[in-house]
C-alpha cells in the first residue's frame, strides 16, 4: 500500500504532465502565430444586445414628439403601440413590413452558446429517457422463452449496432420525419433514443444474465411466478450491475447529440460553429464548446456515482 508521501508524490506528477500539457498547447500557439481573444467569448454566452420589437403588420411608423412609438397598418385603421424599448430604429413615416425591426429593448440574456446547451440537455434527456424504456424492453426480450421476441430483439440489436449513427439520423429525419411529419427536434430525439437503446438493451441483457441461476431457482421454490422472479429478484440485482455501463452509455449520448446539427438544430456544436465564423476564434470556441460538454458528463458521473453508493448501502 501506498504511503501518504508516495501519493503526494504520485498526485504532485500528475499535475506536472496537466501543466506540461498546458505549456505544450502555448508554444503550438505561439508556433502557428495564433493571437488568443478570450474577451470575445463572454458575450455569446450572455447576451446583452437585447431585445427586437418588430412590426406586426404592413404599415407607416409614427414617432411623437414625446417620444412615444406607434404604427397605423397600411390597409385599414388598426394601430399599435410599442412600449418597454430603449432605442427607436426606424423613422417616423417610415413605410414598414411586417417583420421589420423597429426598436430595441435592453435586456440580459442567454447568449447563442448557452441556449445551444440548454437544447444539448433538452435533447440528451428526452433522448435517454426514451433509450432507457426502448432497452429496458428489448433487453427483456434478448432473454425472454418466446423466440419471437428473441428474434426481433435481436434483430433490431443488430441493425441498430451495425451501421452509424450518422445515416441513421438522416434516415430519421428524410424519410420518416417527412411521412409522420416529425419536426426536426423530434425526429432528433427519436434516432438518438433508438441509437441508444440498442446498447443499453445489450447491457440490460448482460446485467440479467450475470444474476446467478440459483437466484431463480431459490425463487422459484417458494412458488414465485416468472413475472414476480424478474420483478422482485432479477432486475433489483441486475440495477446494481448495470449502473457503471449505463452511465458510460449516457455520457455517450450526449457526446453523441453533437450529431443533431445536420438536421437544422442549433445544439451547442452547431452554435459553436455559428460562434466561430463570426469571430474568428476557433480555439477559444471549440475550448468552451468541449468544456461545456465536459460539465453536462461531468455532472451526469456524479449522480451516477452517489446514485451506485445508495444501492450499495441499501444492499
């Protein structure tokens, strides 16, 4: 066993290869002639450019000389005041469209990045919800007495697992996105459920088959049915088994939602993207684009980890 000195030591060179790391990425910058602006970042992650107030119809801006804000529709005699706005854009008698941005309203607020995060979580967590009842059900019939379900178990286990993720998720979104007429979250949601469930059955049917035999036997001896057998004396046991891999496949899914941006969703990697080609500065965005990430995987390992130590005080 190691000594309180020799883990100091082993701890103290790990954070001298995280700082050699760290020195190694410097001098490839300064190498490459590359000129770091962090201070662009903050602003797209929280904006404060405001709000739009836009035209609700066709029609012609009327600017009093108290500084009050209207429009008469072009057609008609409905009008509409603006109120709550911090600068006016259009003119007065200036003819605008419906759509047509006429003032502007101070406000803080989400920038681009974090509300690409927050549809990385809402799309990650409908996504694993759905995967985990999708596998919970295939898993079951991966071992269930019935070679039907066996077969089709198997069947859907495999063409999910053999071919990527990518295809599958134009497959969702161009051909049965279009016949159900699926929005394009939806359709996201659906192949990332379908993608994942596919693993998380393999790894409810290894968790089922790990519990001794002699469990179902002893069950059945005092006179449990096959239902009261899984429900009772398998699946509790089988849970415990299967905490590690599943958090592991959850941490996947969200790296795996990154792929969702083919399909017109701005997630957090295509606001990434949006973020670069406006300012130039790939590294310190793709920097917080992979730190963003490594908080939602890292905040999922923790709840997996207290939620395995529950089970292991209860057992």
């Amino acid at each position: 066993m190691p000594t309180p000195l020799s883990r100091w030591l082993w701890h103290g060179f790990a954070v001298a290869l995280l700082a050699a790391l760290g020195i190694g990425l410097y001098v490839a910058s300064k190498r490459i002639d590359y000129t770091w602006r962090w201070e662009r970042i903050p602003q797209y992650l929280i904006s404060t450019e405001g709000e739009d107030q836009t035209a609700p119809f066709d029609g012609f801006v009327v600017v009093s000389d108290d500084g009050k804000l209207s429009m008469t529709a072009l057609r008609g005699s409905e009008t509409h005041q603006f109120t709550g706005f911090s600068a006016i854009v259009a003119g007065n008698g200036d003819l605008v469209f419906e759509g047509d941005v006429i003032a502007k309203t101070d406000a803080i607020g989400p920038g681009p990045l974090l509300v690409g995060l927050w549809l990385t979580l809402k799309i990650s967590a409908l996504s694993l919800v759905f995967a985990l009842l999708l596998g919970l059900v295939v898993g079951l019939g991966r071992v269930s007495k019935n070679p039907a379900a066996r077969d089709l178990s198997a069947f859907y286990v495999e063409v999910i697992r053999g071919t990527p993720l990518l295809v599958q998720i134009f497959i969702v979104y161009f051909f049965i996105g279009t016949v159900l007429q699926l929005s394009a979250f939806a359709a996201g949601v659906v192949a990332l459920a379908v993608f994942t469930g596919a693993y998380v059955a393999e790894i409810v049917r290894a968790g089922i088959e790990a519990v001794p035999k002699g469990q179902t036997e002893a069950a059945q001896s005092v006179g449990l049915s096959g239902f009261q057998i899984m429900r009772y004396v398998i699946l509790p046991q089988a849970t415990r088994r299967v905490l590690p891999p599943l958090a592991g496949q959850s941490i996947n899914l969200i790296k795996d939602s990154s792929l969702v941006s083919v399909m017109a969703l701005t997630d957090l990697t295509k606001a990434g993207r949006e973020v670069v080609s406006s300012t130039f500065s790939p590294f310190e965005v793709w920097f917080v684009v992979a730190l963003m990430y490594l908080l939602l995987t890292g905040v999922l390992s923790v709840a997996v980890r207290r939620l395995e130590k529950s089970y292991a005080v209860q057992g």
